[in-house]
C-alpha cells in the first residue's frame, strides 16, 4: 500500500474512535455513526482535504457496508418475529411502497428527480443494523416491542435488498428472479445444514480454538461471508443479499455453550473494525458541494426526511394498530423512519448509473443522517414514558 492509503487509515482510525467517545458524551442519544460520517465529511476532499479515498480504502468501505449488512442479518431472530410481527411489518412495507411510487413518480414528472425507480427504494427503507445497538442499549431487544421493530427493520432492509436484485442488477427481472430463486434454495439448505446438531468433537475443538490464534468459529463466519457473497455476486444478484443471508446462516449455526463469544467476536470483527471505515468513508464521499450550488438543494434534506415519516411511518402506523399502544406505535413508526446505510448504496447506484441527480444524492444522504440523529431520540423518549408509565 502507498503512503496516502496509510495516511487515510490512520486517520479514519483516529475518526473511528473519536466518534463514540463524543457519542458517550452525549450519553449515546446521538448515535456514533453520525459523528463517523460528520466527521468523515470535515476530514474529507470536500472540507479540509485531509484525506482521500485510494482504491484500497474503498475496497475496505465496500468491506464495511458488507459486514454491517452480515451482523444486520446475524441479529434477526426469525423465529423471534416470525408469525404476526413480521406480517405486519410487511404490510406496513407495502404500503409504504405504494406511497414511495406515487411521491417519486410526482418528483420524476416535476423534473425534481430521474428515476422513480431509485427514490422509491430510497425512501422504502430502515436501518435496522443501526437501530440494533440502541435497542440494546435502551434494553428493548427482548421486549414485545423490540420485536415488532425487529420484523419492522427485517422488512425495510432486506425486502429492499432483493428489489434492488431485482430491478437494478441491469438484467432481465424474470431471469433475475430465477437466479434469485435458486440462490434462495441454496441459502435456505445452507441454514438447514447449519440447524444440524453439532457433532460433540467438533463443538469441543471450536471451544478449544475461540481463545487461541486460529480463532476457528470467526474463521468459518468469515468463510460463509464470502462464499455467499461469492455465489451471490456471480449470479449477477446484489452482493448485499449475499452477506444478508451469510448472517442468517451463520446466527442459526451458532449455538451451544460457545454461542455469545463467538457472537462478541463477531460484532467486534464487523462494529470494531470494518463498519467505521464504511460510513466515515461515506462521510468523505459526501458531496456538499452538491448542495451548496443546486439552488433550493438545502431544502431537498427536510424535504426528503419528511418522505420518510410519510412513506415509514404513517403504514407503520397504521399496519400495528391493534398491535402496540398510541405511544409504542408513534416510537415505532419513528424508528421505521430511520435510514441511512442503504440510502447510500442505492445514491451509489443512482449516481453511477447517471440516474439520480447529484443534489438529490447529497440530500438523501443528509436526509438520511437527519433520520438516525432525530428519529430514535424522540422514538426512545416515547418509549420510555410508555414504560414508565406502565410501571404506575
């Protein structure tokens, strides 16, 4: 590697631990990940040009968007949310897909946007692998609640995932389907195979090897990553349904006495390492020159965050209704509103493709970063008063 990659990585890694001592000065009501692209923007070409992406550093980002969308995969507990929650949840996508087509279709015909196509799937999804952590951390994970916002987050991060197979690989849609199919066959047998009962021995030498150098369990996750992004990549599909459907496997494969080490090792593999690279990055790529010029562009970003409440939140809460009370329903419906990590594959697409404009790109983004630092604050405030007043 040159000197200027290893420049950028010392200073994305000096960023990358900055970011969640500022959070944990907050108290963790503003998300690390914020400050990761925030920071991520001043360190970047477009503020004070510390840095710039080298090849290598996009190849590790490309890697970090990879990882948060395994982990995003490894916490769905499916038959967690299997059953109501997650038919409600995609209820409430499609619905909210209905809405996202009318609101672009509006935008393309106004010459506001180019693709209904990219603001649709843009505006149809929830970062779930951000929400996680926080509802963790407000304790809510293993709540009823948590639950619904678990199925609620599946359905906006992976039914987008396969819409984006679908319709933006550049392929036929009904062939894509078919391949999109057989990888389905494929990842489902790689979950039954991964339900099996650990042979005794084998589960002994995964023990024996979690705290010595061949740290085997993190090897073997590691190896399903690749090989499901592999196969998904080389059946033209989107390899972020690859690595989505490698964190499925892989949470169904670790059980046993060695399960929450080995799950430690992983979030400290994806959150510790390589998902900080893939937002800061995020943050150098932003383009603020795009919304400094567009004349109106500044006004693009609450626009676009209210296109998100619409088309989230008003299904969400509308779809659980009958299911969580007024003021668990309105934190739900904000936490579905919450987007970011694939706003900024699909503006990736869009702008590469020539589909999307670059104002609109930058603001989506902005949007999306204005959803993660509003959204779950109010969302959890809500909670709170819900539960304390509950107790009383």
């Amino acid at each position: 590697m040159d000197r200027d990659t290893f420049s950028a990585l010392a200073l994305i890694a000096i960023v990358a631990v900055v970011a969640p001592l500022i959070s944990e000065a907050t108290r963790r009501r503003i998300p690390s990940v914020v400050f990761e692209i925030s920071l991520g923007i001043v360190v970047g070409p477009q503020v004070l040009d510390l840095i710039r992406v080298t090849p290598v550093i996009d190849a590790l980002s490309g890697l970090g968007l990879t990882f948060l969308f395994f982990m995003a995969g490894y916490e769905i507990e499916t038959r967690a949310i299997r059953g109501r929650p997650i038919r409600l949840a995609v209820e409430g996508w499609l619905i909210g897909v209905v809405l996202a087509v009318v609101a672009a279709t509006a935008l393309v015909v106004t010459g506001f946007a180019l693709s209904t196509l990219l603001i649709s799937l843009a505006l149809t999804t929830t970062a779930l692998g951000t929400l996680l952590p926080m509802l963790a951390d407000n304790g809510d994970l293993v709540t009823p609640f948590g639950t619904h916002i678990l199925a609620i987050g599946a359905a906006g991060e992976f039914l987008p995932v396969v819409a984006i197979t679908l319709l933006l690989t550049g392929r036929n849609p009904f062939g894509t389907a078919v391949l999109l199919l057989a990888f389905v066959v494929l990842a489902s047998a790689a979950v039954a195979l991964a339900l099996r009962p650990t042979p005794h021995r084998f589960e002994r030498l995964l023990g024996r090897t979690l705290e010595t150098s061949s740290q085997l369990p993190v090897r073997i996750a590691v190896m399903m990553v690749a090989l499901l992004v592999f196969v998904a990549s080389r059946l033209g599909l989107d390899v972020l349904l690859g690595a989505f459907a490698a964190g499925l496997v892989v949470r169904r494969g670790n059980q046993g006495v060695n399960a929450p080490a080995v799950e430690a090792k992983l979030a400290a593999v994806s959150f510790g390492t390589f998902v900080p690279i893939f937002f800061v990055v995020s943050g150098m790529q932003f383009d603020l020159d795009a919304l400094r010029e567009a004349p109106g562009s500044l006004l693009r970003v609450p626009f676009f965050f209210l296109l998100f409440l619409v088309v989230r939140g008003l299904p969400t809460l509308w779809s659980h209704r009958h299911a969580l009370n007024r003021v668990d329903r309105t934190a739900a419906a904000l936490l579905a509103s919450t987007a970011l990590p694939l706003i900024v594959a699909i503006t990736k697409i869009g702008l590469d493709r020539g589909d999307m404009k670059p104002e609109n790109a930058a603001a989506l983004i902005a949007a999306g970063v204005l959803s993660v630092l509003c959204c779950p604050t109010l969302a959890f405030t809500l909670r709170r008063r819900s539960v304390s007043t509950m107790d009383t």
